[in-house]
C-alpha cells in the first residue's frame, strides 16, 4: 500500500512539473505571436501590413480553408478553396459589411500557392489544418501580397 502512494505521489509530480513555468519566464501574449504578414493597399480597407496572430479553420463558418486574423488591426485573410477553381483569397474587416472587403480569384494574382493538409485532429466538428498561403495579388485600385502559415488552424 505505501509503495503504491509513493508512486502515485511520483507519477503526480512528474505531470505537474510540466505545467509549471521556469522562474523569470513570461507567458506570451497571443496578439505579438505572427504567422507571416500581408501588405494591403486599398480603397475600401486602407493601407496596412497585417500581422495575423491566429488561425481559425473554415470549418468554424462552413468553408474549406481558414482565416488569419490580426486581432490588433482587426482585419482578416481568408484562404478558402472553391472546389471547381481552387484557392482564393478575401481580405476583410472583421466589424465590417460586405463593402469592408476584397476579393482575389487566381486569374487577379501573378503568385497564388495555397496548402491545406490535415493534421487528423479533430475538436467537436472543427479539424485542425496545417495552412500555408503565399499570394501577390491586384484587381482594379486593389492590391495585397504576403506570406502567412500555421501549424495548427482549428
């Protein structure tokens, strides 16, 4: 009976320690981790260099791709994946209407390389993706380009 407490003691410190930050470490805030930037010059949304902090899996919105979103400007590239024309790209205010975004199909881009693999996980209905979107693209007085992956879009 002891023996067992005393692994049982053994097993709970050995899964606690790895909660436990080292000393002078600082949890990181989520807004300054980047997943890339996108360069934007528009009527409609201005000019701005995102910095998208987080991804969110198109699942979440019924949509095959994801969203990385810039909390501190607050606007958003879609990648989402059209299954007769493939990827295409909308920047978009989060607080907007439909006239606070823009819209890139692949004939609008001279560069368009988007991935989505799966990364088998699965929370509720939403999947986790690994996503990667490298694009330059223009279409009238509106034009963005940039670079942007994550790991984990869920």
């Amino acid at each position: 009976m002891r023996r067992h407490a005393i692994l049982t003691l053994l097993l709970l410190c050995t899964a606690l320690a790895g909660c436990l930050a080292p000393s002078g470490a600082r949890p990181t805030d989520p807004a300054d981790a980047s997943l890339g930037a996108v360069t934007l010059h528009s009527g409609r949304l201005g000019q701005a260099t995102l910095h998208p902090n987080r991804c969110e899996a198109g699942d979440r919105a019924f949509f095959l791709g994801g969203d990385f979103v810039d909390d501190r400007s607050g606007l958003v590239v879609r990648l989402a994946f059209d299954p007769l024309e493939g990827a295409a790209v909308r920047v978009f205010a989060r607080e907007g209407g439909p006239e606070k975004s823009i819209a890139f199909r692949r004939a609008d881009c001279r560069v368009l390389s988007a991935t989505l693999e799966p990364t088998h996980w699965k929370i509720n209905d939403v999947s986790d993706y690994h996503l990667a979107l490298k694009f330059e693209c223009a279409r009238g007085a509106d034009a963005a380009a940039g670079e942007v992956a994550a790991a984990h879009c869920h």
